[in-house]
C-alpha cells in the first residue's frame, strides 16, 4: 500500500466507517461470485461485461477480470457486425480511461487499452498520441504514461524529430523531468549515430546536449536530473577491446583483457604462439564464468629458457594484432600492451569540455561546496586529461568525502579507482614482476587483472577490507603478497592462490580467522 | 523557479528500536479474520501477500506461527492443470507472478513435490518469446519482471536449462538505460524496482560483467535522501520499499557501503507502527505485509543480528538458498 496515511479517528467514526466498509465488502463479494459462476458455465456474455466492468471500476488491478472480458471480445468479434464490435471497443477504452483515473499506475488498465488498440483494426493512433501529451500534463513522470506513449510511437511511426523536440519542449517546461532526459537519450542514439566514427553520437550533436546539459545545471545545481544526463554523454566514447598483458610460465598461461568477453572469444580470437606452434587447450574463465576479463589455460607444454612466444589478437575489423613476450626471468615471460585509461574525444568536443570546465570553475568560486559542481568538475578534469590534473582531481574527491558523507563509500572507491588507473600507468611504464601501489588509502581494487602477472605485489598501509579478498584470485601469479595495514576484519572469501608469503600484519582481525587461512593455504608463509 | 528536495522529516517520536514482536504478531494475525476489508480486497494477489509473511515470519524466525499445511495444500489448488501455472487465488488465473511467489513458498518448505513441477516449468517455457522477454501470462504483457520470474522460479526448481538463457539475458540487457539502470521493456526508464529485477535475473544466469557497474551504483547510491530513505527514482519521495530494491542490487554488485547505513536503518525504523505492529513505506502511514517483508529484508542486509541473513537476490532466507546449493553471482569490487 502506498502513500496512505494513517489517521486518527474517534469510536464513533471508526465503527460507522467499519459499516461502510462491509457494505461495500458485501456488494463486492456478491459481484465476484456472480462472476465466478458464469465463467464455470461458459456463459461468455453482455451480462459478465458489465458486472466484471463494475468491479473494475472500483479495484483495476484484478487481472482475471481483464482475462474475463478479452474472452468476450474475442467470442463477440466472430458473431458481431464491425460496426458492433467498434462500439464495444470504444467502451472498453472508456473503462480504461476511466479506471486509470482512478490508478494511473494500474499495470492492467494499461495493458489492456493496448490489447484494444492491437486488436481492434481501426486504432486512432493519433488520439492515443493526444491522451499521452494530456497525461503527460497531469503527471509528467508517471513512468506507465511514457511506456504507453512509446508503445504509441512503435505503432504509428511519426518523425522520431517530433519526439525529440516534445523531449526539448518538456525540459524547458521543467529541468528535472528525469523522465523527459531519459526518453531524450534514446532519440539522441536514434536519431544522430556517428556511424563512421564508432562513436554513439554526432560530434554536433554532442556539443549542443552538453550545452544544454550545462544550462539546466546552472538554473539550480541541486536539480540532478541533468547531472546524470551528463555522465552519460561525457562516457559515451568509443569502446576498444584490448589485451591487456599475457602471462606464460611453467605452469600456465594467462591472458587479462580491459573488458569481459566471452569463452568463445578468446577461443575464436586470441592465439598464444610458442615457436611457430599455437598452443592447443582449454581456456578457464578466472572465475569460473562465460564472461570474464581474464582467463587462464592449464597447458602441457613445457616452457624452457629462450623461447620465441607471441599472443595474436584478431580485432574487429579483422586486423591482427600481435604481441611479443619478453622473458623476464628464466622461463618467466610476459607481453604487456600500451595501455591507457584516458577518454578520447574529437576536438570539437574537447575544446566545449574545456570551455565547460572554466564555467564550472566559476560557479565553485560562488559556491564552494556545491557537491554537483564539484563532482562534475572532477569528472571534467578527467576527461580532458587524467595524468597531467591527477592531483587536483583527488582532491576535489577528498573534499566530496567529507561534505557529502552519505556517500563517502562511494567517492572512496571513485577516488581509488583513479588511482588505481594513475598507477597501473606508471607501473606499466617499467618492466618488473614486483610492484607497490603507491596510492593513498585505497579502499577497493578495480582493474586488478593488469597484475595478473605480478610475482610480488605490495597492498600494504591501504584501507582495504574484507570486502576485496575475493578478487585477489586475479593475481593468477603472485607469490608474495603484502596485505599489512589495511582494515581486514575477517578473511573469509580469500581465494585459493599458491603464495608463498603472505603478510597480513597490522589488521583488525580475530587469530580464528588466520588459523582457518593456514588451513586453506597449507604451503604459504603467513605473517600474521 | 527554485529547486527543493522531495523528502520526509523524520519525528522525534519515531521508534528507534526493532518491535520484532510486534510485527511477528501483526502477521500472524494478519488474515485470521476472512471478512476483513483488505484482506478481501487484496485476494487478487494472496500467492504474493503468503510469500511476504512467511518471509517475513521465516527472517523472523518464527515462521511455526504460519498454518503450513493449509498454505500448501491452498498453493497445490492454485495450480492449473492445463498450463501448468499457478494463480494468486482460487477462481483467478494463472500468472507469473503467483507462479514464483507460491516456488518460492514451497522452497521455503522444502515441499516443491506438493506441485506438478514439469507443469510449472512448461508454463514457464511457454511464456519465453524469440528475443527472449517473457510474458506475464498468455494474455502477452512483456516486463523485465517477468524475466526474473522466470529465471528465479526455474532456478529454486534446478530447471534453468529448460528455457534459452542466453536469450533472456540479451532481452534484459536491451533494456539497459544511458544511467546504467533498467526498466521494464526497452526503451523504459530506470526504476529501482525494475533494476532489482535485472540485475537479479543477471545474477542468476552469472552475467554481473554486462552491467556499466559505475554508472549504475553511483545511481543507486544517489537514491539516498537526506532523511536517510531511499527513492525509487530522481526526484521522488522515499519509501521503505526501495531500501530493499536499491539495497539487494547495490549488495549484488557488492557496493551497499556507498550508502550511508546507518541513516537508513533510522529510516526503516522509523517506518514501524508501534500500535499495529508492521511496516509502511513512509513515517505514519498504514502498514502492510509487503512492506513489513523489505523492512524487515533491508535490516538484515544491514546486518542486524536479531534477524536471519537474506540473500539479496532471492529475498529468501540464505539458509533456504544454502540448502538449495544455489550460488547466485555477487560482483568483485
Ligand atoms: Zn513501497
């Protein structure tokens, strides 16, 4: 039940309300026995129409009593005249009209005045249009109405640039129709795709939504509809899969890619090459999973020093990509990609980003904490350029931490996973099999394959918590791992990986829990 | 034209505390009298209303207050023996809907011999289409909870394979929205509830790595309002029940700390009735089994130790989905 409230009423009212209620009870039971009965006989007739017609007037979302009258329709469209049956379809649209009055967010009344439109062969698909603008009126994000209103377009197909103009009329109506951006953004994707560039959307077109974007923000900050409209466009960049870094040992080969992909991608797309030989074998998805962004191959092969070994990569548009691996240790070899994490935009768009960022900038000035300019303003900065605003970036995140504490956990984790991105850059940079995380108190681990092939990593003085260790099965390779000063308060989910060191000091955690670990990981040093 | 926040103000005088006794009271009472007018009146939807208290009862760890033999025996009646689903009441229609609500009950029973199982999942089958979406009933409604339905039904059955998963993942996913979130069809908006319902039937079909995860918790997480409730999309009025539907995605996505927790239980518990017993969405207002079960649900994934563990994506007890051996994807982070 929603939205009723609760309200004080004396003995006197209560009991007369109570006899109102059984009364109404009364009429309602009788109503649906009579209904009950006539459809145990078959009886598929005017009669049950106008019974089932009355209790849904008053309780719309009793779905059986829909089912009760398609049946009828259905019987009375092979014995009735057009004419006949365009008067009955007419009236069940009236009683749709009429019970979605009284609930505009019946499921079933909506439902059926589709069944209608679909069945009957006279649909006015143009009045359907007017009784969504007039809905849209009375309640511009009923969620149903803008179903209703797509179903419409689905069927009479007008210029998708009316709909996208209706989209601009609402905005300017009210900057925080979520509603409105959100059709909007589908008749951005329709109506102007860069097809040439692989890009979701025109260049142009880019630039004047975030202009539109901005002049929304600006009318009041704390309106967020048009700050999630943002986040969208500022993302929508074209999408590359890449192999990220490929590791062969004695014992296995791993390969992390920068997305998930499937099991038969990497079968049909990805080829490791040993001396002129493709090895031949089953890929595992890291997690077990169809999809994954790293698999491992239990090979047979065996992996000598001086070996020539490469990883071809077949790429969309079917040109092949091919990677040398360089043996790092003795029998030790891996092949590591150029990696980047930053956004690419054209030109056009980055010179309006930079524009943007100066008007951002402004507003800070005027209103320091705003947490919307903020938060925009670090996501600007990092897509013009991650490296060189590094700091300044992590900064802002810093200051969200602290004036918007309801979502501290959640700018922890951005600010940790921008980190992360700066470091993996600068890790990528040398070439070793023994790293640290030179981030500050990190609270997550995202993009953890790129150390897959890592001997020794070092997490040590985060603010990692328990919640982490099951994604340390990426480190397919690790043999020494530094987990010290961190915040473990429990080490449950910590996956089967063949370390040989691991340093868990200096965390919060209950002896019990490090006994079960040494059970788990029999041949591993534990420094606890 | 100025901007404000739509929200509640939490009272003083707002409990502060869990009533469990309360509300193990108010459910098992919930119904006792068959003349009552909502009881009545919400016969339409009786198969879902048991799964609410019984869950509710089963968290509360007092489910022996339920009539069990009456339950199954009433859900073994609910089946039709022609199509094989299951309806919301004796004299009303298969659906969907009933047909996991009255799985779910008999999960929770260990009593899924008390149906025609094959009958069930041919219903199900039944209902997938080409582009893999599901219908609600033969009557073609196409939603995104229908999907989870399905899947959740086939899955507390060990009868996934009975219907094209791969299909019915493409389905939802083409009903990913440029926030990250989901709707009930293509082309919908976001809405907490549907998103539950999608990211929920990804968990079971173990395809979590399709989600723009970033984009799709950060909106989550922006549900949280200043009085600590949770919205179902921007600019609405909290209600008790999102705090389960954005909490059980934000805990499958393993991201529930990007909400403030404790905020939120103040919320929920503010959302008791101390007279009736019961939850209701907002401060004040009626109480209901529905929002008693995601108050009661939202509290355990906050991790408040009086009442059983849930598994956020079935919303059953975890001890009924351990004993199912069922292991539904939850991401890394
Ligand atoms: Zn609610």
């Amino acid at each position: 039940m929603h939205g009723r409230l609760k309200v004080r009423t004396s003995e006197e009212e209560k009991v007369k309300k109570e006899k109102e209620r059984q009364e109404k009870l009364k009429v309602f039971k009788h109503a649906m026995n009579v209904i009950q009965n006539k459809r145990k006989k078959c009886e598929l007739d005017t009669e049950q129409l106008d019974v089932t017609g009355q209790v849904l007037t008053k309780n719309p979302d009793i779905y059986t009593l829909w089912n009760i009258r398609r049946e009828i329709l259905i019987v009375f469209r092979s014995n009735l005249s057009v004419m006949e049956m365009t008067k009955l379809y007419d009236a069940e649209l009236s009683l749709t009209e009429y019970c979605l009055k009284i609930n505009p967010k019946s499921y079933c009344a909506w439902h059926q005045r589709e069944w209608v439109l679909m069945t009957r062969s006279d649909p006015d698909w143009q009045k359907e249009l007017a009784l969504c603008n007039t809905y849209l009126k009375l309640d511009e994000r009923n969620f149903h109405t803008w179903d209703y209103r797509r179903f419409v377009v689905s069927q009479c197909k007008p210029d998708l640039q009316e709909e996208f103009n209706y989209t601009t009329e609402k905005l300017h109506d009210n900057f925080s129709n979520y509603s409105a951006w959100h059709y909007r953004s589908k008749m951005l994707l329709h109506l102007f795709p860069d097809k040439k560039g692989g890009r979701p959307i025109q260049d142009s077109h880019y630039k004047q939504e975030l202009k539109m974007v901005l002049s929304a923000a600006f009318t009041d900050p704390d309106d967020t509809s048009a700050w999630f409209y943002q986040r969208w466009l500022l993302g929508a960049v074209k999408n590359i899969t890449q192999i990220v870094v490929c590791t062969v040992t004695p014992s296995k080969v791993t390969i992390a890619i920068n997305n998930s992909v499937s099991k038969s991608y990497i079968k049909e797309k990805i080829k490791v090459i040993i001396n002129n030989h493709e090895v031949i074998g089953e890929w595992k998805s890291c997690l077990g999973n169809e999809y994954d962004d790293l698999w491992v191959l239990n090979h047979d092969q065996s992996i000598r020093n001086h070996l020539d070994i490469k990883v071809k990569h077949i790429l969309v548009d079917n040109e092949m990509e091919v990677m040398r691996l360089s043996e790092l240790k003795p029998a030790i070899y891996v092949g590591r990609n150029k990696i980047s994490f930053q956004n690419k935009y054209s030109s056009t768009v980055l010179d309006e980003l930079n524009e943007q960022l100066d008007a951002c900038r402004q507003l800070l000035e005027l209103e320091p904490d705003n947490r919307w300019t903020l938060l925009t303003t670090a996501f600007f900065l990092h897509c013009v350029d991650a490296k060189a605003y590094h700091k300044e970036i992590i900064d802002i995140i810093s200051t969200l931490i602290n004036i918007d504490e309801q979502r501290a956990g959640y700018y922890s984790d951005l600010k940790s996973k921008w980190c992360m991105e700066d470091n993996i850059q600068e890790n990528y940079a040398n070439l070793s099999l023994d790293y640290k995380v030179e981030c500050k108190k990190l609270s997550s681990l995202p993009h953890l394959q790129y150390y897959s092939f890592c001997e020794a990593l070092d997490l040590s003085n985060q603010n990692l918590t328990s919640r982490v260790l099951p994604g340390l099965i990426k480190l397919q390779h690790c043999k020494k791992l530094n987990l010290s000063n961190n915040k473990l308060t429990s080490l449950q989910g910590f996956p089967y990986l063949t370390l040989e060191e691991l340093n868990i000091t200096d965390n919060p955690l209950i002896e019990n829990h490090v006994e079960q670990l040494r059970k788990k990981l029999k041949n591993t040093k534990i420094f606890f | 034209m100025s901007f404000k926040t739509k929200d509640v103000v939490l009272s003083q005088t707002r409990p502060t505390t869990l009533l469990l006794q309360k509300h193990a009271d108010y459910l098992a009472s919930y119904g006792l009298n068959k003349d009552d007018f909502e009881y009545c009146m919400t016969e339409y939807l009786r198969m879902s209303g048991i799964y609410w208290s019984l869950t509710a009862m089963e968290l509360m760890d007092q489910s022996s207050r339920m009539p069990k033999d009456d339950i199954i025996e009433f859900i073994s009646l609910c089946q039709d023996s022609e199509s094989g689903g299951i309806s919301a009441s004796n004299g009303h229609d298969p659906h969907m809907l009933y047909t996991l609500s009255a799985v779910q009950v008999l999960a929770m029973y260990d009593r899924s011999d008390a149906i025609n199982i094959d009958g069930v999942v041919k219903f199900v089958v039944s209902l997938q289409q080409d582009d893999g979406s599901f219908f609600g009933d033969k009557w073609g409604e196409v939603d995104t909870r229908f999907s989870f339905c399905a899947v959740m039904t086939l899955s507390l059955l060990h009868r996934l394979d009975a219907i094209n998963v791969n299909r019915a993942v493409d389905f939802v996913l083409s009903c990913m929205n440029f926030d990250g979130g989901f709707g009930s069809k293509p082309g919908s908006e976001s809405h907490a509830g549907l998103i539950y319902c999608c990211v929920g039937t990804l968990s079971i079909c173990k395809r979590m790595d399709a989600l723009k995860v970033d984009e799709l918790a950060w909106w989550l997480c922006e549900r949280q309002l200043p009085s600590g409730g949770l919205n179902g999309r921007p600019e609405k009025l909290p209600d008790l029940c999102y705090s389960w539907w954005v909490m059980a995605s934000l805990s499958m996505l393993n991201r529930i700390h990007w909400v403030d927790q404790e905020k939120l239980e103040q919320y929920i518990l503010a959302c008791q009735d101390s007279e009736t017993g019961g939850f209701s969405d907002r401060p004040g207002d009626i109480t209901d089994p529905f929002h008693t079960l995601f108050g009661l649900a939202g509290l355990s994934l906050l991790g408040n130790s009086s009442i059983k563990q849930v598994n956020p994506t079935y919303c059953m007890p975890q001890e009924t989905i351990d004993r199912l051996r069922l292991e539904p994807q939850i991401l890394l982070i």
